[in-house]
C-alpha cells in the first residue's frame, strides 16, 4: 500500500514503511522517515538586497513562504514561530542600537551640521547665477550689435557694388559713344567699308567690318551692364537720352550696312568675308534682342506704375466724394488750360 504526504510517497512492505526520497528534498523528516514540519529560519523571511528585470526592488513573497512551509498543521503553528522571531528580532535591534548608540546620535547632529553648508553652497550658486545672468546680458547686447554691423556692412557693400555698377555702365556708354564719334565725318574707308548717309543727308557715317565689329562688342558690353543696376535708378535714367540714342544709331547702321553688302554680294562675291558678315548678323542678333528686351520690361513697368497712380487717384477721388457723410456732387464746370500736354518719354 502507497502512502501520499503532499508531493511525498511512502510504500509499504512486509519489513514496515520505506520512504522514498526526491519528491520533496526541502521537508524535514522523522526517525521513520515521515516527513514533518520544516522550522522557519531567519533566510526563510530576510529579503535580499536585489533587483528585478523590470528595475523594482523584489519584496516578500507570502504565497512562496507558505508553499515552502505547508507540512505545518495549523496556522497557529506558523504564528508562533513568527512570533518568536519577531521577539528575537527586536532584541537583536535594541542590541545594535546599544551596541552602535554613539554613532546612531551622532548621524542625527552630522544631518543637523550639514544644513548650514547646503545654505552655504545654495548662496554661491545663486551668486554664480547672477554673474551668468549679466554675463549672457552682455553677450545677447555683443551679439545685437554684431548684427547691426554685419548689416550695415552688408548694406555698404551693397552700395559699393551698385556704384562700381554705374561707374562700369557709364564707362562702356562713352566707350561706345567714342566709337561712334570717331566715325562721323571719317574720311572713306579701303572697300572693305561702307558709307552710309543719315534721313537728312547731312551726316556720313563710315564704318569697317571691323570697326563695326567692335561696335557692337561695344554696345553688348553696353546693354549687359546696364542690365546689372536698376532701371529707375536717378544715374540711369538721367543717362536713358544717351542709351536710345546709340541704340537708333544700332539699329539704323547696321541694317543698312546689310543692305549695301547685299546689293554688293550680286556684282563682287570674291571680295565679301562671308564669315565676318554672318558673324555680325549674329552680333546684331543679340543686340537686337537685348533692346528689345529691354524696351518691354521698360513698357511693362511704365504700365504697372500708371495701373498703380489710377488706383491711388480713384481711391482719394472716391474718399472726397463724401462730405459730412452725404454724397459730394460733380462739378459740371469744365475749365480749359492754355499749356499744351505734354508727352515724357522716359
């Protein structure tokens, strides 16, 4: 016949009861082998100054202690060795106290001591905290002024570029308008030349392929520049009266000289440079397209601005139309201006 014990067994034979060992190595057992109730000792409650996975302290376990002790038969007997180890625990306690009691005093005055140093330190941190308040002060003003500078500076440069601009702009206009001079009233040129008469008859203009080459390098460089400073700049446009005139002289010489090689292509071709020709074709080209360029963003700008005076006018007019809160009629009187209009072309 078998007998259980919780996880224990015990057989019996004709000799008695034999227990057999490993279901249960941790209970106690009696001279015959039965298993008893295990004493509690002082491992059996003490909490190990450990930590879980998860970062928390591990605690007591009172389903592991009493699953540990269940041999006992009563709870009572659980309670009672309890209490005994809880008379002995604090005997031990009031032992250490006793034992250590100067040093248990003395933690107590040396956390008293310590406050006058924590007040201590807090006044040089405060202090330190001050002298950085004025130190980033000072600093955050540095910086201000930095930038006000580097503003300044970027504005100067600005200025300085736009003048170099104007200087270079007037510069490639007189070199352009010399070129020009130089060849009214010249003296007739080899036969690689050309000479050409104005509307009126009165002024020659006699120019060779490649004078009229380094014209129009001339007048490129002209229009390339202006097209790097503003055009309702006061310097451009008190200087626009020079920049139509070349660009009519342009466009007049050069299609006329095209016109006088043509007519001479059909008699003489051996001594036309048809490379020299073409090539100012294509000078032209980009000149042409540069004026008119030019002359359309003039037209487009003249344009936005009246669109712009038209509206300030109709709102003022619309403003002054009432009067005390009523309605301002017209005047039906129309009075006539002895100064005649007059156009600006700008």
């Amino acid at each position: 016949m078998d007998l259980f014990f919780g996880k224990d067994r015990v057989e019996s034979s004709d000799s008695g009861f034999s227990y057999i060992t490993g279901l249960d190595d941790s209970s106690d057992y009696d001279a015959n082998g039965l298993p008893t109730a295990r004493k509690i000792e002082r491992h059996s409650f003490s909490v190990p100054n450990a930590t879980s996975e998860d970062g928390k302290e591990d605690s007591f376990d009172v389903d592991k202690f009493l699953t540990d002790h269940h041999q006992f038969q009563t709870l009572e007997d659980i309670e009672k060795q309890l209490q005994n180890w809880s008379v002995v625990l604090e005997k031990e306690l009031v032992d250490l106290i006793n034992q250590d009691y100067s040093k248990f005093v003395g933690l107590g005055t040396s956390l008293n001591s310590g406050h006058p140093r924590v007040q201590d330190i807090k006044v040089e941190v405060l202090s330190f905290q001050k002298e950085l308040k004025v130190i980033q002060a000072v600093l955050d003003e540095s910086v201000s002024e930095v930038d006000s500078m580097l503003q300044k500076k970027f504005q100067i440069m600005e200025i300085e570029n736009l003048v170099e601009n104007l200087i270079l702009y007037n510069d490639k206009l007189s070199d352009a308008e010399s070129r020009v001079k130089e060849a009214i009233g010249q003296p007739h040129h080899p036969p690689d030349s050309t000479s050409l008469d104005t509307a009126n008859n009165t002024i020659r203009y006699d120019y060779s392929i490649s004078e009229l080459e380094e014209l129009g390098v001339s007048v490129l460089a002209c229009e390339h520049q202006r097209s790097k400073v503003p055009r309702s700049h006061p310097f451009v446009v008190s200087e626009r009266s020079r920049l139509v005139a070349l660009r009519l002289h342009v466009t007049s010489v050069y299609p006329l000289f095209f016109h006088e090689y043509k007519q001479k292509i059909k008699t003489d071709k051996k001594s036309i440079d048809s490379g020299r020709i073409f090539g100012l074709v294509l000078l032209y080209k980009q000149i042409k397209t540069r004026i008119d360029q030019d002359e359309y963003e003039l037209q487009k700008a003249s344009k936005e601005e009246l669109e712009k005076k038209k509206a300030a006018e109709q709102s003022s007019n619309g403003s002054s139309s009432f009067e005390n809160g009523h309605l301002k009629k017209p005047s039906t009187s129309r009075t006539r201006s002895n100064s005649p209009a007059v156009l600006r072309v700008s």
